[in-house]
C-alpha cells in the first residue's frame, strides 16, 4: 500500500484523500492518504512533521495552506516547477533526500487549457501573492498573460512577486483596492488565489460591480466550489474556472509523482477527464440550481 498524506491549516474537508485513494483504486493500486492537521495545534512544527511522515514509511506528502514556502526551503532537491515559482504543494521522500515538486503551476496550465483551449489570458487582476499565487502567476506566463496586476494586502510580499515575475519576463506591478476597482471592467481576467472565500474565511475578495461578459474568473477555493466571487461572476455573464479543476488537475500531477516508479503516465491519463466529471458533479453540480 502507499501511504500519503496532506498538511495544512484547517484542512478537516479536504476532497485530497477521496482523490488519491479512489485513482490508486482505478488502476489497481491501493492507496492510504492521511490529513495532518496544523488548526488548533500549538507551536506547530511543520519541519518534524515532515520528518514524522517521512519515518513512518509514507512515500510523500501534499502540502497547502500556510506551509508551501517552508516546504520549498526544507527540500534537498527541488523541481523545475519549484525553481521557477519558489513554492512547493508536493513533498517527495526519495533515496537521495527530500524532493519538492510544484503541481498547483503544471495543474492550472491544464485546467486553464482545458475550459478555455488556446484563450490568451490578457490582463490579469490577481489576488492573494502566497503560494498558490506564486504558481498561478508563473503559470499564467505560459498562458499568453500581457499584464498581472497584483492585489495583495502583505505589501513586502505583493513587491516580492512583482520583481520575481519581471525578472521572468512576465509584465507585473502592484495595485490598491481602488485602482482595482476603477480599472477592472478594462481587463479581461480575475484570480484569487487568497483564501477568501473558503469555508473558514467567508466573503469575497473584491468588489464585483466591474465584472461583466467580457470577463474570465477564477477562484483557487474549492470548498464551498460556490464561493460568493464565483456567484458574482456567473451572473455577470463572465467566463468561469472552479478551485476544484485545479484541485483535480494538480492533484494527479501530483499522484503521478507519488507512483513513478510502479504507475506510468500512459496508464494514468485515461481516468483524467473521468475524476474531472466526477469532481464536477459532487461539488459543483448540486448547488446549480440553488445559485442565486
């Protein structure tokens, strides 16, 4: 059996045991996916954590909210994913030390892909400059982004991301509440990336008077898939992307890594869209007609 695991900060709802262990059951490979939750506990020490899973034979971990930097710096090898955003949400124990990879950059270019074909991402309003954000802005590079615009209430950390982004060539630059506000109808995409939204931090992360059709909109959280930006999208005609395609498609980038050596990509790519469908219909799909 592989033993995996997830930690995090009030991760108790997490779909990422239901994923993994249901996909290793699809191609025949039983599956044990553990939460270690940090909510609640005291002095909470992610280094030992680690170390802890690592001991007890488990052959990697994801990693969420608020631990992704720390999982970046803790690692001995780090993967391209990881170098080029800085962040990590999946922890390998491999024979030559601690490996890192990034699967929250390589599942938005395929989520993106997915709803929205060759679609050129355009201006971005991004929101939230933590690890997801890190990765979502890296991936929006690949996407055909002209401009990120980044709203970020940590300024040290909005000015971080800013120069880390134009150092790779993609165009970024810091902006306020206000600015936000008046020039959003002008830009074509919308991004959260903070944890607003999420069943433990309700509300919504901007004004969404300025949305309209011409817009694209996607929200990181997945739980509730119905967040308040999301709603406010849909009835603004926008163009929608959940949390939970992300969610689906990093998180079989990430089962790929788990089971290299006994599981190949080939075998794993037919049960993709299928998990998708699924996902789709026990999150989204329920609270459709309830939409307001």
């Amino acid at each position: 059996m592989i033993k995996l695991g997830l930690v995090g900060e009030g991760i108790a709802k997490s779909q990422s045991p239901d994923l993994h262990e249901r996909l290793g059951a699809s191609l025949g490979e039983p599956v044990r996916y553990d939460l270690v939750d940090s909510r609640g506990v005291a002095d909470f020490d992610f280094p030992n954590a680690i170390q802890k899973l690592r001991a007890e034979g488990y052959r990697g971990t994801n990693v969420t909210f608020p631990f992704k930097e720390k999982a970046a710096q803790l690692a001995d090898i780090r993967g391209e994913g990881v170098r080029r955003v800085g962040t990590a949400n999946t922890l390998l124990f491999d024979a030559d030390g601690l490996r890192a990879e990034n699967t929250d950059y390589t599942g938005f270019i395929s989520a993106y892909r997915h709803s929205f074909g060759s679609q050129p991402a355009g201006e971005v309003l991004l929101i939230g400059a933590g690890g997801v954000g890190r990765a979502v802005a890296c991936a929006l590079g690949e996407l055909a982004v002209s401009h990120i615009h980044i709203l970020e209430h940590d300024a040290s950390r909005a000015e971080s991301l800013s120069r880390d982004l134009n150092a790779m060539g993609i165009n970024a630059a810091c902006i306020t509440s206000e600015q936000a506000q008046q020039e959003l109808p002008q830009w074509q995409g919308v991004v959260n990336c903070s944890p607003i939204g999420h069943i433990n931090h309700p509300g919504c992360p901007i004004d969404t008077a300025g949305l309209g059709a011409q817009h694209w909109v996607f929200d990181a959280v997945y739980i509730p898939a119905h967040t308040e930006l999301l709603n406010a999208a849909h009835k603004a005609g926008a163009k929608t992307l959940s949390g939970v395609d992300l969610f689906v498609f990093q998180g079989v980038d990430a089962f790929r890594f788990f089971t290299a050596d006994c599981i190949t990509s080939e075998q794993i790519d037919p049960h993709v869209i299928p998990l998708r469908t699924h996902y789709i219909e026990q999150l989204v799909s329920p609270s459709a007609h309830s939409m307001p």
